[in-house]
C-alpha cells in the first residue's frame, strides 16, 4: 500500500477520472476525502470505500466558489475535526 498514512482530497470525486481516482487512492491505503458537487455520488462512493474496508469522506462542494471550498472538512486545519486530517494535496479531476 504505497498511500498508507496519506490523505487525498479528490474534487469532482462522485463520477468519471475522479471516482477512480478515489478508489485507486483508497486501495492504495489513503484516506480520500471526496468532493463533488453531486453530494449524493460523492456520498455513496464514500460509503463504498468504507464498505471495503477503507477510510473517506464525501464533501457536498462546488470547487468554483471559494466559500465552500475553505468551508469543507477537508480545508480545516484541526485533526479532530474530521475524520480525515488535512489533506497535503489536492486532486482535481472536475
């Protein structure tokens, strides 16, 4: 597991390059937090890595406005405010 002890935030995560992109990182031992503007696919694609086995979070954001963007879960500085620390990197497949 080469991502083991990592975390990805992957924008556009609910379907396409970003959905896979969730799912390698996740095999890959990551803890993805998974934004899309489609909360409801981000959602159940976050339920799914959970299902297997792995740790994610789905984020309902649009990475077009930066409110919601520094809003998310992701963004938040503390540890203990998520599940998932902040993130080192940012994925955008959008």
């Amino acid at each position: 597991m080469r991502l083991q002890g990592r975390v990805a935030a992957i924008t556009g995560g609910a379907l396409g390059i970003g959905r896979a992109t969730a799912r390698l990182f996740a095999a890959e031992g990551a803890a993805v937090a998974i934004g899309d503007i489609d909360a409801a696919g981000a959602d159940l694609l976050a339920k799914e890595i959970r299902g297997g086995g792995g740790r994610a979070l789905a984020v309902g954001v649009d990475v077009g406005d930066t409110g919601q963007v520094q809003a998310t879960p992701a963004s938040r500085t503390p540890r203990r405010s998520s599940s998932i620390p902040k993130p080192r990197g940012i994925a955008c497949c959008a």
